[in-house]
C-alpha cells in the first residue's frame, strides 16, 4: 500500500526525520522546477516548444544530481574545491542568466534568487571556493541586511 504513495525509504529509527526529509524533498522539487519553469519561459521566448525543452531539459538531469552526489561529500568534509567553478564564476554565469532573461523580457525570480545566494557567499569569504559552499551561508542563515 506504501508503494502506491510513492518511494518508500527507510530512515532509520527516528520517526522524527520523516517528516523532515519529506519537507526537505518538497524544497528540493521546487527549487528544480522554479529552474525548470524559469528554463522553459526562456526558451520560450525564443519560439522553442515546452517538451522539447523538457525532452533535453530531462537528458541533461543525471549530470545534475551527479553534482548533488559530489557537493554532498563536499559539504560533509567541509573543503570545497572549484573543480566545477568557484562561486565568483557562477556568479558570473548567473549575472549573464540574469541579463538574458531581461533581454528577453522574462522575470528574473529565480535567477536574482540565485544570485543572491551567491553574492552572499562571496561577500562572508567563498568567492573563490566552489559552489558548494553556497551552503556555508545557508546554513548559517544569513541575510542580506
């Protein structure tokens, strides 16, 4: 009967830690489909049709989550290495994302979200580190004032 709900995983002992991952996965489907939407208005604007995007936008996931495997050991071990571009570089990348999608008349909520992230991170001393330590300023709660 559990299966018919969806993926079953045991957690461990702690009921506790349930509810938590089913939140944070709720994050987490959100996060990739505020990208995706953002993606599909992009492209959209230049003609291309909703599920061709998606049919590529899907082939390209597996090199998404590789990411989340990797970034998980990076954050556990607290080093963060630039192997996929360092903070500034994403910003970087993210403030081209930025400009494209005005140049295209789209809204900028999701890449503005991003980048915000990312200048956060720079400014508390991860400019040069990679990406992952993103997480340092998450997890500290930091705000912009």
């Amino acid at each position: 009967m559990l299966a018919s709900l969806g993926n079953s995983v045991h957690l461990g002992d702690d009921p506790a830690l349930s509810p938590v991952y089913d939140t944070a996965l709720f994050g987490l489907a959100w996060g990739a489909l505020a990208g995706f939407y953002h993606a599909v208005a992009l492209v959209g604007a230049a003609g291309v049709d909703p599920a061709a995007f998606a049919a590529v936008a899907t082939g390209h996931m597996p090199f998404v989550t590789s990411l989340m495997a990797d970034h998980a050991r990076q954050i556990e071990d607290g080093r963060f290495p630039d192997d996929d571009g360092t903070v500034e570089v994403h910003a970087a990348a993210m403030e081209h994302l930025l400009h494209t999608s005005r140049a295209r008349g789209i809204g900028t909520d999701v890449p503005a979200l991003i980048g915000n992230l990312l200048d956060r991170a720079a400014a508390t001393g991860h400019g040069s580190s990679g990406i992952a330590s993103v997480i340092e300023t998450i997890t500290k709660g930091e705000r912009n004032a």
